[in-house]
C-alpha cells in the first residue's frame, strides 16, 4: 500500500487507523485493497502512485453521477485524494438469477436520466488514457474531435497508425452523419464491459471503475459487445425499457474504433489489424 499522507490525515481526523490492508485483485492502473480500520468497518481503497492531478477526483464525480441516476448502483464515495480513492467495500456473492434484468433494467434508467450536452464537467480517464469532455451540443463533432481523432492522434505519435491511416480515421470523422443517427445524449458509463460490473452483496449488479461522460447510448451498447458482450436477457430488457434504433448493432464497429485505438494506444500492435479493418470498411 502506498504511504499517503493526505489518507494519513484524513484518518486522523476521523480518529481512525488501519489494522489491516489485503490486497485484492483490481484492473492494470491501480492498486486495490480491502482496509479493515479500528472501528471496525472495511472499505475498498483504490491508489495511485502516479495518478495524474484529478484523475481520482474525476472517477469519484463519475460514480456519484452514475447513482444519482437511479439506475445501477455504484459503491458510495467515502473519501478521495489525488493518489487514493476510498469506497464502501461490496464482498462479491453469488449473482441472483436476475441479475441480467436488472442490469439492462439500471442501464435504461440511466439512460433516460435527462442531461443537456456531450460531454461532462470535467475530464475522466477510460483506463490511463485521459478522455477529454469539452462540453458541446452536437454530438458528432464530439465524437469525431474528443474520441477519434484524439485517440488517432496518439498512436500516430506513437508510431501505432500510419498517414494514411490517419487519413482514414479523418475521413470517418466527415462520414459520422451519415453513418451515425442522431441521439440525445445520455450519461454513459463509458467502460462498460463485464469487467466492470460486480457483483454486490445481495448477488445484484453494481458498476465500478467508470469513465464517465454524456455520449450517445449506442456507444455504451457496443462497448458491451466489445469484450465477449452480457448475456441475451441483459439485452432484452433494456430493449425493453429504452427506445433503441433496432438496427443499432449494425454500427458496432464504428463506436467501438475508440476503444481499439485506446488498446491500441496503451498496449501496442495486437489491436491494429481490427483497427484497420474498421477503417477500411467506413472509411
């Protein structure tokens, strides 16, 4: 565990001290601990030794604006640094059969929750790699400026694509209205795989590690499928309880170019040939 002098403090303050720390098994950035502190209570701390400034404060602002949803309950914030994130600490149990339902029943609900804009207040990070979130109201100029060509960018600085692959990549981003229907923006989870889907206590959904921001809901789906995709009855009720284009799979590949270009990005080559064959087909 690292030795922060801001969490350090903090429990001080609140006449607290650590008596345990176990390590527990978290995703390739941070470092994650069960905390078992003198009063008795245990939470989760998420850390950082090189975290960028406000990167902790944006996954705990994304959190906070997923449950205000009223959609699928995130772990309650209890403290924040710029090196450390602590959270109610949820022990995974055994997934209630309903599990599926109730996830793509959350998700709907989230989706519906009214903002105005893409974007978010701040920027968040999907991963180590930062997402920029200037706020605008149209959706595809975000889409092709804060995602694409953004991610594009940083593997042509990395010697990841090519010109021409540049090239390809800007001229998604002049097809995007044709390409792309339009949709009112909803607040995203932005990561959404299994991964990041744990199963709480009461054996129900509960999402961690997010990378929030207002998007296109179509986006989210996709990022679904990215990774193996949930089960058929996550899908059939959120189908249900959400007014999505029937046809929104067909357009898969093309939301899904920014997460590739992300992997891309952070772990190298492996991803280029579904990359280029994204660009090839839309481009």
């Amino acid at each position: 565990m690292l030795s922060d002098n801001a969490l350090q403090e903090w429990l001080t303050s609140q006449s607290l001290h650590i008596l345990a720390a176990d390590p527990l098994s978290g995703g390739c950035v941070a470092q994650c601990f069960c905390l078992q502190l003198s009063d008795g209570h245990r939470f989760f701390l998420k850390q950082q030794a090189r975290a960028e400034p406000g990167q902790f404060v944006a996954e705990a602002a994304g959190l906070e604006a997923l449950d205000a949803t009223e959609g699928v309950p995130t772990p309650q914030v209890i403290w924040v640094s710029e090196q450390s994130l602590l959270l109610e600490y949820l022990p995974p149990t055994a997934r209630q059969k309903s599990f599926s339902t109730v996830l793509g029943e959350g998700l709907a609900r989230q989706h519906s929750y009214p903002v105005d804009g893409f974007g978010f207040d701040r920027d968040t990070w999907c991963g180590a790699t930062r997402q920029v979130n200037s706020m605008t109201p149209d959706g595809y100029w975000f889409f092709a400026e804060h995602r694409l060509r953004y991610l594009a960018r940083i593997c042509v600085d990395k010697n990841l694509l090519s010109r021409t692959q540049m090239d390809q990549v800007e001229r998604v981003c002049d097809r995007l209205p044709e390409l792309i229907p339009e949709q009112a923006p909803a607040l995203l989870h932005g990561d959404l795989w299994s991964g990041n889907v744990h199963t709480g206590p009461d054996g129900l959904p509960v999402l961690i590690d997010p990378a929030v921001y207002q998007g296109w809901p179509e986006a989210e789906l996709a990022m679904t499928r990215l990774f193996g995709g949930f089960d058929q009855a996550f899908y059939d009720a959120y189908e249900s309880n959400y007014p999505v284009l029937a046809d929104w799979r067909e357009r898969i590949p093309l939301y899904n170019l920014w997460h590739l270009l992300n992997h891309l990005s952070l772990f190298g080559r492996s991803y280029l040939q579904e990359v280029d064959s994204i660009l090839r087909r839309y481009a």
